[in-house]
C-alpha cells in the first residue's frame, strides 16, 4: 500500500467514525424530544432576526417566546450592531 492508499483509508476511517458519532447524537436528541426530556438545553441568543423563509408560524412563535431578542425583519431594514 502506498503512502497515499494509507491516507485514503484513514481518511475513510475518520469519516465513518465521525458519522457514527453523529448518528449517536442524533438518535439521543430524537428519541429524547419523543419521550419529552430535555435533551438540548435552551438557546440563548441576544437578537433574533428571522428573515421571509422563516415562516410565519416560526417568526410569531419567536416574538411570543423571545420578546426582549425579538427584531422584526423588513425590506430596506438597516441593522447597525456594535461590539
């Protein structure tokens, strides 16, 4: 086996390893929403500003849930944001 051959299934190794992994994690947050238990804990964000592809039932639901985040987002909207 050449030196690339070796690189090449590490690389294959690496990958199905990582796709194991994020499988697990998967499965772990699924079969936990369907069992009701709080597997991912809440996000925390300082602004929210959905877009059009959003939906309307998500943005309404973010302004009913994240009040103080909460930024309508319109056309011609110019958000200024300082660090």
């Amino acid at each position: 086996m050449t030196g690339y051959g070796m690189t090449g299934y590490e690389f294959e190794q690496h990958a199905l390893d990582l796709r194991a992994a994020l499988e697990t994690v998967f499965m772990t947050i699924t079969f936990g929403d369907m069992l009701g238990l709080p597997v991912i804990p809440p996000i925390y964000s300082k602004y929210i500003v959905p877009t059009h592809c959003t939906g309307f039932e998500a943005i309404s639901a973010f302004a009913h849930e994240m009040p103080e985040q909460f930024i309508l987002n319109t056309t011609g909207t110019r958000y200024t944001i300082a660090a």
